[in-house]
C-alpha cells in the first residue's frame, strides 16, 4: 500500500459523504414535494414517474452510502452515477421553483413590491 493510498481515501471520504447526504436530503424534500401535493403544471403520470425516479435514486444513494461505510471510505463513485443524480436533483429544484412561485400568496409578493418600493425613496 502506498503512502498517498490512505490520504486519497479520506480525501475521497471528506468530499464523497457530504455529497451523497445532500443527494438524499434534496431527493427526500422532493419526494415529500411529489407525495403530498398536486404539481399543476404536471400531468398525473409525469409528476408520478419523476416521484418513481427519485424513490429510484434515493435507494441508489443509500447503497453507495453503505459501500463508502463499509469499505471505510475506500470506494469511489464513477462520474457517470454521480452525473444522473446531479440532473435530477436539478430537475426538482427546478419543479419547486415554479411550484412555490404558482402558490405563493399574491399578498406576499405585493408586500415585497411595496417594500421594495418605499425603500428606495
């Protein structure tokens, strides 16, 4: 074993344990997003195949999470997992934008408005 083999493991464990956690909590506000409320701007069966691929990935992460503990942080993730993860947390983040933004109070946003208004006087 070389001498640069143990500080590439913690190195990797240092970056890979981080990312794997913000991969499952940005799945499970998704997830909890798709079982619990109607996205209008969905059809049925879209809102219910993007809930089935995030369910998919969650148990993709959580496997992964056990290998890195397993192998105590030993084992990597090629990119090409990582990259699909990556599109669909965007692609939530990008449903609950426009979600919060189609049910956000006219009230708050004139609020805003308004302050924005008389602050720059």
């Amino acid at each position: 074993m070389s001498q640069s083999q143990p500080y590439e493991a913690g190195l990797l464990k240092a970056i890979l344990e981080p990312l794997l956690e913000d991969f499952q909590y940005w799945f499970a506000r998704s997830r909890s997003l798709l079982e619990t409320e109607e996205i209008s701007f969905l059809s049925e069966a879209q809102q219910s195949d993007l809930l089935s691929r995030v369910k998919l990935a969650q148990q993709e992460v959580s496997t992964a999470q056990m290998l890195l503990q397993a192998t105590g942080g030993q084992v990597g993730i090629e990119t090409a997992t990582l990259v699909p993860w990556h599109r669909l947390v965007n692609e939530c983040w990008q449903v609950g934008m426009q979600w919060r933004s189609l049910t956000s109070s006219p009230s708050e946003a004139e609020i805003s408005r308004n302050t924005n208004f008389e602050s720059s006087d």
